[in-house]
C-alpha cells in the first residue's frame, strides 16, 4: 500500500500526467499497416489498382492476352487442384466441402499460399479469378484461408 498526501485535486492531476494505457498500446509500441487482400475479377481487372495483383487459378482467363493482365504474380500452385475443380463445377451446393477440401490442399502446400500472406502482410493485394461466380470460387475461398492463418500468426506474436 502506499500514502496518498495532498489534495484530491493534487492525486487527480497526477493521474491526467499518466501516460495512455490503451489495450493495443500496452504490447504494440509500433503501429502496424493493416492490409487488406480484395477480389477481382480477371476480365475486370485490367489496371489493377490500389495493391499487388496476383492471380490465383491454374488455367489462363480464356480471351486475355498476358500482356493486357497486369499482375504482379501467377500463383498457379495455390488454385485447387484439377481433381477439385472439376469436382467442385462451382455448384454453390458443394461449397462448404469445396472449401474444406481446398483447404487441406493449402495445408499440406504451405509453400504455395505463404508469399501471399507475407504480401498482404506488407501491402493490399488483390487476388484475380477468371469465374463468373463472384460468392463460390477458389479466391473467395483463398482470401478467408489467408485471412485466418494471419490472424492466426498474429495472435501468436
């Protein structure tokens, strides 16, 4: 225990002089660049702006010249494999297996995803597709996937 002296008035001024204990600036001394990974579509994403482009399907868009796609990368290695894509034919009734498969297909390839999350960990990114179903498609599914191993490794930090 310790002995207040002085006024009431005293110990509430001492305290306004305390420095800020805020939760994220008792453990972050620095502030750190919050990311963002977003969606595009391939035939919309002529100029990408606004982050780093990567595209994230096994097969070239059909129709685009590579020079007219301005990307960053070709992550080839992170879309679903043959096998689950044509078993997936983007039927909205199998999403919740297609992402559950997909992802024990980014877990056992950590080589794969890892260079887009330390992307986004330093920068927006955009991740490209080349489907028409913008709500079931490997990207969607891939954004969550990174989104929640980084979150993962940042609570672990």
């Amino acid at each position: 225990m310790f002995k207040v002296t002085g006024s009431r008035d005293t110990v509430r001024e001492s305290f306004k002089t305390l420095p800020n204990r805020e939760p994220d600036t008792l453990n972050n001394h620095r502030k750190e660049h919050k990311s963002m990974i977003t969606l595009k579509r391939a035939y919309d994403a002529k100029g990408c702006v606004g982050g780093k482009c990567f595209l994230v399907e096994r097969l070239w868009p059909r129709g685009i010249k590579k020079e007219n796609l301005h990307l960053d990368g070709w992550m080839q290695n992170v879309a679903p494999s043959h096998q689950l894509r044509r078993w997936f034919r983007h039927d909205p009734a199998k999403w919740e297996e297609f992402k559950h498969r997909y992802f024990a297909e980014l877990d056992a390839n950590p080589e794969a995803w890892k260079p887009l999350a330390e992307a986004a960990r330093h920068d927006n990114i955009i991740l490209v597709y080349s489907t028409h179903d913008s709500t079931h498609n490997n990207a969607v599914a891939l954004k969550q996937y990174l989104e929640t191993k980084m979150a993962m490794s940042t609570r672990a930090a």
